[in-house]
C-alpha cells in the first residue's frame, strides 16, 4: 500500500506485491529492474520518503534478497545500510558497505546492486545531479576537473563524514512525527541545502581549506551570470562588471574556475534548460533553447547530451 496526498510531503509504502513495489520505489527514487534472489522468500517493501525538491531522503528495506539494476538518470544516489549489505559492482571493482558505510551511485551509469540482504534497511539520499554539481561549485569554490567526483564507497574516518551520517539517519528517523514541518518550502530548502553541504565537505575535506578563495572579480561575474543567464553577454559587458580588462578576467577565469566566462555561462545555461526539460516547462525542445539564448539548436543538443549523457528531446519526453 502506498500512502500520500497533497498535504503529506512524506510518501509511505508497504506492500508484498512485487509489482506495486516496484512502482513505489520508481515514484520515489528511480526506474529499475528488481529480480529476487531467493524466490521462496516473500517481499515485504517498507519505504518512507520525503521529496526537498533536489533531494530526496528516506529509508527502504525490501525484506528478502534482491538485486537491482539501474543508472541513476541524471542524479546521484547514496546507500547507507542500517544493517546488513549492499554489494554492488562498479565497472570491475565490487563495494560491500554495512551499517556505518554506504555506497555512493554516480548518475547516468549503470551500476548494478548484486546483493541487498533480506535484513538490510538503508538510509537513501538522491541528489539532483545539477544542483549537486552547482552547489559544489559554490561551496568548494574551485576548480572541478571532469565534474564532480566522489568515491564507490563513504569513508567513516573523518569526523566530517560521521557527522552527516548521523544526521541524515536522524533525519529520516521518523518522518511521521515531522511531516507537518517537512511541507513547508522554505524549510524543505533549508535542509536540501544543509544535506548538501554537508556531503560536500564530507566528501572533501581538504577541498576547500587548500583551495584558494575566488576573487571579487570572478564572483561579481558569475553571480551576474547566474541570475540572467538568458541575457546575451558579451566579454566586454563581463569585463565591465568585473572593473577589469577582459585579458584579465579571462585569466582570473581560468586561474580560480578553470575554464572561460563564456564556457561558465554555457554551462548556467544548460543547467537550466536542463531543469526546464525535466519540469517539462514547455511544449518542444527548441522553445527551451531559445528561452536561454541557444541560438543554434543542433549545437545545443550536442552540449546537453555531452553533459548530461541523454539528447534535450530524451530528457523532455521523460
């Protein structure tokens, strides 16, 4: 059975049907493909959820052994087993995490779950891949070669890292008695951003104490860029903003973000004509290039499938 309605941002389900568990964890998390492992056991799914928007947290336990496919579209997912194991295979290597580790999916790649034990309830976090992305590039404040990259497997050593792993498995503790206060916006943003955060640094301890702060000059940019990345700018309007010659805010670009002004606000670009296919906020593909200013469409759907490893039209159509 699964419980919900507009006025619950805490979504239930517990069930024996394969089939109507499946689509409880597809509405939740992400498509898949579930097999048993042990035929004779019988199912019993118990999940609890709740939606902040670029992320998801929860827990689900399946009561037998199962395996799992599936690729993660366009996010990030993070397993923390309560008790048990979760084996699961990422290209040759295979990651076993138990209760006090976790295993970290990374999106648009398949990366089968060979084995979720009977006994195992996990903690699980979905990160919208964008948001994820752009927070890191805010929190971190440096360059990220190749994007975002994460371990298979969460260490526990850092202080940092068990700090977030208490909070998330408290957080979903009891989303029964919270659920009043998880339906308002401004608190399910808050804590998004929190959940985030805290992975971030978990994840990179020494990312951002060895980085080097950017300077006014790119920060004055970028910020401009992000909040009207639809605007036509040229370099010398960004130099201006800057209060600098375009040599020199191309070369303040390239020393602290790692790439151009003009690469950075293509990349803002994508992002939201990528939140705007997934929202299905207009009718074609073409509407949404042109609402951020990519005058060439053919161009635009080779960036987007480069960064996101699915065509515009994919993404739209679900």
């Amino acid at each position: 059975m699964v419980t919900g309605t507009s006025q619950e941002a805490v979504r239930r389900a517990a069930t024996r049907d394969w089939s109507e568990a499946i689509r409880a964890v597809t509405g939740a998390y992400f498509p898949h493909e579930l097999r048993p492992l042990s035929p004779t056991d019988r199912l019993d799914l118990s999940m609890q959820t709740v939606d902040l928007g670029p992320v998801t947290v929860g827990r689900i336990g399946w009561g037998v052994d199962v395996a799992i496919d599936c690729a993660y579209p366009d996010a990030y997912e993070v397993n923390m087993p309560l008790a048990g194991r979760l084996e699961s295979r990422h290209g040759r290597d295979q990651v076993v995490s138990g209760e006090g580790t976790g295993t970290i999916f990374p999106p648009n790649r398949t990366t089968p779950i060979t084995r979720w034990s009977s006994e195992c309830t996990v903690v699980g976090v979905k990160f919208d891949r964008a948001c994820l992305e752009r927070e890191a590039d805010r929190v971190l404040a440096a360059p990220l070669p190749g994007g975002l990259d994460l371990p298979a497997q969460i260490d526990r050593r850092s202080a940092a890292t068990r700090g977030w792993l208490h909070f998330v498995r408290n957080l979903t503790a009891d989303l029964g008695e919270t659920n009043a206060m998880l339906c308002d916006d401004v608190l399910k943003r808050q804590l998004s951003s929190t959940i985030m955060t805290g992975f971030l640094l978990a994840m990179h301890p020494d990312r951002r104490s060895a980085a080097p702060a950017r300077p006014r000059i790119v920060n004055r940019v970028l910020d401009r860029l992000r909040s009207d990345p639809a605007h036509a700018w040229t370099a010398a309007e960004m130099a201006e903003i800057a209060g600098v010659s375009v040599r020199r805010l191309q070369e303040g670009f390239q020393e602290y973000v790692g790439t151009t002004p003009s690469a950075c606000l293509r990349d803002i670009r994508l992002t939201r004509a990528h939140e705007d296919l997934l929202a299905a906020s207009a009718s074609t593909v073409a509407e949404v290039a042109a609402r951020w200013n990519f005058t060439n469409t053919g161009r635009f759907a080779a960036a987007y499938r480069d960064k996101y490893g699915r065509t515009p039209s994919e993404t739209l159509q679900g």
